[in-house]
C-alpha cells in the first residue's frame, strides 16, 4: 500500500478541467514543417520546377511528384480541421471566416492572371475555379462537418475498441462522406453526356484517334461547362496542347472540390 497521492491540499482536477489544459493553444510541429515542405514544392512547381518532368503536371494520364502536392496538402489540411474542431471548438461563423477569404483571394490571383493573359479587366471571361477555390470548398464542407458533429467526449478510450475509436466516436463523419463518395462515382461513371460514352475519362481532342472529341473530361467537364458556362473555366488546360482539345475544361471544378472533401474528411 503506497498510500493516497498527495494533492499538497488541492482539489483533484475533474474532467472539465483536463479537458481545458489540452485545449490550450499549441503547435504540432511535424504538421507545420510537413506544411512547408509543401507549400515550398508548390512555389517550386509553380515557377518551372528546373525544367525536371517529374516537377511538372501529367498531360492527362500518369502521375508527378506535382500531381502530389496538392493530395499531400489535403492530408495537413484535414488534421488542422481535427485538431482545431477538437481543441477551440469552431463555430460556423468561423468556418465562413476561413474559407471566404480563400475564395476571394483565389478569384483576385484569376483576375491578375486573367489581365495578364488576355489584358482584359472583365469579369465576363473571368475564370471561376482554382486551387484556392477548391480548398476553400472543401475545407467549408469538411469544417462544417466536423463544427456540427463532433464529439467533444470521447466514449472509447480504453479497451477493445480504441483502435476502432476514429470510426466509432466519428460514424455519422463517415456516413456522410461515403455519401460524397458514391455521389462522386456516381456521377463520373453513370451520368449521361450527348454525344460521349458513360463513363468517360478521356482528354477528348485527338486522344484515341479522335473518337471523342467533344468529350474533354467527361461528366466532371459536362457539369462545370453546365455550372460555370465556357467562359469562366480554363480555356487551354494541360490536354491542350498534345491533344489539341476545343472544349475548355477546369481540373479544379466542382466535382473535383467533392473529391477534395473526402480527402479532407478521411484525414481528419
């Protein structure tokens, strides 16, 4: 018998309290230097990537170490939204306070690019999606998601069952995204275009001996060209040029931002 520990006369902490000393604002440091690491990769890619191959985007099929950032930032980006949620307990409110000013200062870089490009300052051929617009979407799905139905208590933390605690403490998260999951596939391999196969994935242009020219990007380009209107989506993408495409196709568009929140979602 060792005895009570002693207090020295304090009160014993009750689960309130612990609670509050894990929320104080801290940094994981592996996460900030993870997200350095990509944000320098983008800037890399961005300007030229020293003309290696592997630092440039794939035409349509294959896949670069640039073709991964943007899958590797999904990944931090979903742990900020968990480790946030859990610790300061966001609101809605500010969930819209950080994901609109990602849309508009991603609208802002498409209108300087646009002016460059085009030496044009209207909005009448302004390009509507982007990176920024994307994550920004996405994290607004996710964050909301996670503000809405997090448990601030946690049921399963010994036993059996806490290697299964992300599934069970988080089964409505999970339902939903498995939701955004078929609603996806769905879309991509079962929505009918005119004139394209179902299910297409193809560069249209010249791809396979032409078989589909007018068929760039399939469903996911059907749908931003009904939603976004040709004029407000990228008019010569990475296809352009090999495949000689005509259609304008946006590979940040809107069912893209739905497979970006599941990314978000599973790694949070």
């Amino acid at each position: 018998d060792l005895g009570t520990p002693s207090t020295d006369g304090a009160p014993p902490m009750v689960r309130s309290e612990l609670l509050a000393v894990r929320r104080e604002k801290t940094r994981l440091r592996s996460l900030d230097v993870f997200r350095g690491i990509c944000i320098a990769v983008m800037i890399f890619v961005n300007y030229g990537g020293g003309q290696y191959w592997f630092f440039k985007h794939s035409t349509w099929n294959g896949l670069t170490i640039a073709d991964l950032v943007l899958v590797d930032y999904g990944c931090e980006h979903g742990a900020i939204i968990a480790l946030t949620t859990a610790q300061f307990s966001e609101s809605l409110e500010a969930v819209q306070e950080g994901s609109i000013p990602i849309h508009r200062f991603g609208i802002l870089l498409n209108s300087i690019a646009n002016a460059k490009h085009t030496k044009s300052t209207s909005l009448a051929n302004l390009r509507l999606p982007g990176v920024l617009q994307r994550i920004g979407l996405s994290y607004f799905i996710v964050a909301t998601l996670e503000t809405l139905l997090m448990k601030r208590e946690f049921f399963f933390e010994y036993g059996p069952w806490l290697v299964l605690q992300d599934v069970l403490e988080s089964w409505l998260q999970w339902l939903v995204i498995l939701g955004l999951v078929v609603t996806h596939t769905c879309l991509t391999f079962l929505l009918p275009v005119e004139g394209c196969p179902t299910g297409y994935l193809g560069p249209g242009g010249s791809y396979n001996y032409s078989s589909h020219p007018n068929c760039t990007g399939g469903a996911a380009g059907y749908i931003d060209r009904m939603v976004f209107r040709n004029e407000h989506l990228y008019q010569k993408p990475t296809c352009y040029e090999i495949y000689q495409t005509t259609l304008p196709y946006d590979p940040e568009g809107t069912v893209k931002a739905l497979k970006l929140s599941t990314h978000f979602q599973i790694h949070s």
